[in-house]
C-alpha cells in the first residue's frame, strides 16, 4: 500500500494547489459572462491609395494594428475575430465605455506634417476662427432636434476641414516614419497635456528640413490626422536655415491626459491599411452576463449531482470511488482554467458541463470490467488490477478521439468555438489524470479493509458468499490466486470469489 499512500498522498498536494489557484486566480471571464462591447468593422476600399480590393493580406494587417491599439488600451480577454472576407469583429470584456473603444479602434490615424504656404497667415488665422465656431457650434447641436440646423452646421464644418486643408502642402513626413509617440505633461499645469513624437533617421531629417524652410517666416508646420489639422505650432527663428535637429517633435493644443494618450495611441499601433467603418456597437450589460453566470452554475451543479447520484445507485462502492474523483476533476480543471489562462464563454462553460458526464467514462468501463473478472471468479483484487489493464486501451481510444475532435474545433473554429475546444480538451486530459491515478489508488485503498469486501457492496450479490480465501488481498500472489479458484471450484457453494 506504499504506493497508493503515495500517489493519493500526490494527488491531494494537487488538489489542495488548485484550491488555491481557484481563490488567486479565478478563470477570466468572455464578453457574454462580463458584459462590454463588441465592435464590428467593415474595410472599405480605397481608389486613391490604390486599393481596389480587400485581400486577405489587408485584413490580417488590420487585426494586427487593431490588436495593437486594443493592448495599449489595456482591455484584457479582448478577442478580434475575421468574419468573410472584409469584416473584423471586436469583442471587449468589461469595457465601460465603448465610445472611446470606437474612436481608438475605428480610425485610421494618418498622420501628416505639411508647411504652410507662402502669404497665407492672415488666411490662416481666420480659417482657424471659422473652425473653431462651426466646432462650438456642433457641440451645441449635439442633443438638438433641428435637423436643419445640424445639417447646415455639418456642411459647415466640413467646409472648414477642407479650407484648412488648401493653406498646408505635403512635405512627404507622415506616421510612417514614427519611432514612439507618447503624452507628456506640458507643465502649464495639471489638465495641460501634449504628444511627444520620436522619428527615425528618414524622419528626423525630413522634419530638419522642413522646420528649416518655414523657421522664422511665421508661417506654421501644419500636423493633420486623418486629413484634419489638430495643431499648427510656429517654429522659431532659431530654426530658421537648420530646423530642428534630433529626430523630435511635439503635437500641441488642448489636450487632456485622456486624449493626449489617445492619440498616442493611435499613432505608435500604426495606420489601418484601409478604411473602415464601425456597422455595429453592442453592448453586453453587466445584468446578462450576472443571469448567464448564474444559470451557468445551476447547470452546472444539477449535472454533477445527477452523476453523482447515478453513480451511486448503479455501481455502489465502485460509485462512490468514482465519485470522489469526479469533484477532484471538477476542483483540478476549473483551477487549469486560470492557470492556463482560458476565457470562459457560456459555450466554454457548456463543454465543462459536458465534460463532467463524459468524466466517468473511463470509470464506467473500469468497473465494467472489474465486475467481468469478478464474475469469473478471480480475487477482488485481482479484478480490480485486471479491469483498469483491460479497459486502458479502451479508455485511452475514446479519449484520444476526443481530443483530435477538440483540435480540429479550435484549429478551425474562431471565437466562443474556440473556448468550448479548451475547456472540453482540458476536461478530457484532466479525467484521463484522475481516472488512472486517483481511482485506482483510491480503489486498492479501500479494498484492503475487510469492511469493504462485502459483494454486494459492488452488485455481486447473486453470485454467492465470499471465500475466505479472499481474504489477504494485498499479499496474495498470482499462484495463490489460482490456487483459490481452484479451491472454490471444488466448493459446493460456487461464486464469486472475492
């Protein structure tokens, strides 16, 4: 018995570790459990950059900037799924505000540096007012119901964008050509914030050249994004003939430290290779995913009693070995939930469930077999030993197929698909552990107590008394079992040997 004292010893170490991962690290929650926003995006095509079509290759660039704009928003779980051939779905767990969500995924974030032309600085500062009113005025409009009124402002405002526009030309410094970008507080005081911009070499002698040309002239470096000017600094008439050296540069204007890091954002992730326009916000209420948590529980705890129950009823002492092991492989699976770092989606949680009925199967065809050898006549525990080598084979072929059904679902399915392929290939792996290790041990254990020997503790009732050959299970040889059977054939009162 040294050695199943040892392995359950081990096996109660495991189950004692992933308690404590459960209350340390609980497993993550998906979109549907937590609540948040999903977004979807929809690629357009763009003529006038030369993109007359969403290839595949465009749209494994726009999850990847996606993704990286998601990672410096700091959104944990979020899941960014391709869907046909011109869509991205974004989903967001425990996102609360899915504006700003759609502000730093949805745009394209070109930036620009271009110089103003010559004899424009009065043009400039009147195009600016002109601007700044149709903004005001836009604001005020937000929440109003003159649609009239929002129209006209509108045109308006676009009509400002596009005059701005007219007094800057390119000078070829775009985001491309960025290092790092990052907010940086500018000292006037706590809600006064700018972006600081790193360039690389091509960069850096680009903004050199171009902040030497306009240097002293009065005329501004216009910096545009996506088209529009957020900022158009003066460069001084120290620059003038060298420009400003080093490779740095700074976006001012009136920038808040939420909106400064926005933008930053947006230009260390890059530009999206194409356009794209949000089709669909929705958004998952904290409610829904508290009532599918809990449902999810009920279902969850009503399987395992079930099992549990029916376990008992048919296969008695054999039921309650593999009940034990059963909640052992419920405790050690949710544990490798978090420790593997596996989302949990309600279809994640179903193949949990439904790997807590599969859970047994190994046990059923131990005891299956166990109860063969019994009938045959061989030692209780002859027969256990005999029924976990015989339906090894079977065992490990009915889960080997699991799991290859479990890799094809996550190599080829996406999203929620992809979480019930875990949890269930987790489950599977994890039954496998329990049934070879815990139930066995757990098996020659008791069988080893005389009170535990009665046959109808295992169903064998009708098949007669216990020998009292059967009696030293632990010391018995393969001889002496013999020996036994032979003995008992010669009984009167033929049985089961036990």
């Amino acid at each position: 018995m040294g050695k199943q004292s040892r392995l359950l010893a081990f096996v109660l170490a495991i189950l004692i570790g992933a308690v404590y991962l459960i209350v340390s690290h609980p497993p993550k929650l998906g979109l549907d459990l937590r609540g948040g926003a999903q977004l979807t995006l929809q690629a357009k095509i763009n003529p006038e950059q030369g993109i007359n079509e969403i290839t595949p290759r465009i749209m494994e660039t726009a999850k990847f900037v996606v993704e990286q704009r998601i990672n410096g928003l700091g959104v944990s779980e979020a899941t960014i799924l391709l869907s046909g051939n011109d869509q991205l779905i974004v989903q967001l767990p425990g996102v609360n505000d899915p504006a700003q969500a759609e502000r730093v995924i949805g745009t394209t974030a070109q930036l620009d540096f271009r110089k103003q032309k010559k004899s424009t600085e009065s043009e400039l500062r009147a195009r600016l007012q002109i601007q700044q009113a149709a903004t005001i005025q836009r604001e005020v409009l937000k929440n109003s119901t003159d649609q009239k009124a929002i129209a006209e402002n509108e045109v308006a405002y676009k009509k400002s964008i596009e005059d701005l526009k007219g007094i800057f030309e390119r000078t070829g410094l775009t985001g491309n050509m960025l290092k790092d970008a990052v907010a940086s507080p500018t000292g006037n005081g706590p809600d006064s914030w700018q972006v600081a911009l790193t360039f690389d070499d091509k960069g850096g002698d680009l903004f050199a050249k171009t902040t030497s040309e306009i240097g002293g002239t009065g005329r501004a470096l216009g910096i545009f994004l996506d088209d529009k000017l957020i900022s158009s600094p003066s460069v001084g008439p120290e620059f003038q003939g060298k420009g400003i050296t080093g490779g740095r540069a700074v976006i001012t204007g009136n920038f808040t430290l939420d909106s400064a890091t926005e933008l930053a954002l947006q230009l260390r992730a890059g530009a999206l290779p194409v356009p794209v326009e949000i089709v669909e916000n929705r958004t998952v209420g904290a409610t829904l995913g508290a009532d599918s948590i809990l449902s999810s529980i009920y279902a969850g705890v009503a399987g395992l009693l079930l099992v549990l129950i029916f376990m008992v009823l048919y296969y008695r002492i054999l039921g309650m070995v593999a009940d034990i092991a059963l909640i052992t492989y419920a405790i050690i699976t949710f544990s490798l939930f978090g420790l593997l770092g596996v989302v949990l989606t309600l279809p994640g949680i179903a193949g949990f469930i439904l790997s807590i009925g599969m859970a047994v199967d190994a046990n059923v065809l131990i005891f299956e077999r166990t109860k063969e050898e019994l009938k045959a006549g061989r030692t209780l525990y002859k027969s256990v030993e005999a029924g976990f080598y015989r339906a090894w084979s079977s065992i490990l072929d009915s889960n080997v197929t699991t799991l290859i059904a479990c890799a094809a679902l996550f190599w080829l399915g996406s999203g929620f698909v992809k979480g019930f392929a875990v949890t269930l290939g987790v489950g599977v792996l994890t039954s496998m552990f329990t049934a070879i290790t815990l139930s066995r041990s757990l098996m020659l254990a008791m069988i080893s107590n005389p009170i535990f020997r009665k046959p109808e503790y295992y169903g064998m009732k009708a098949f007669g008394k216990i020998s009292s050959t059967a009696i030293d299970v632990d010391s018995k040889t393969e001889d002496e079992s013999k020996d036994s059977k032979n003995d008992n054939k010669k009984d009167n009162t033929s049985g089961a040997v036990l």
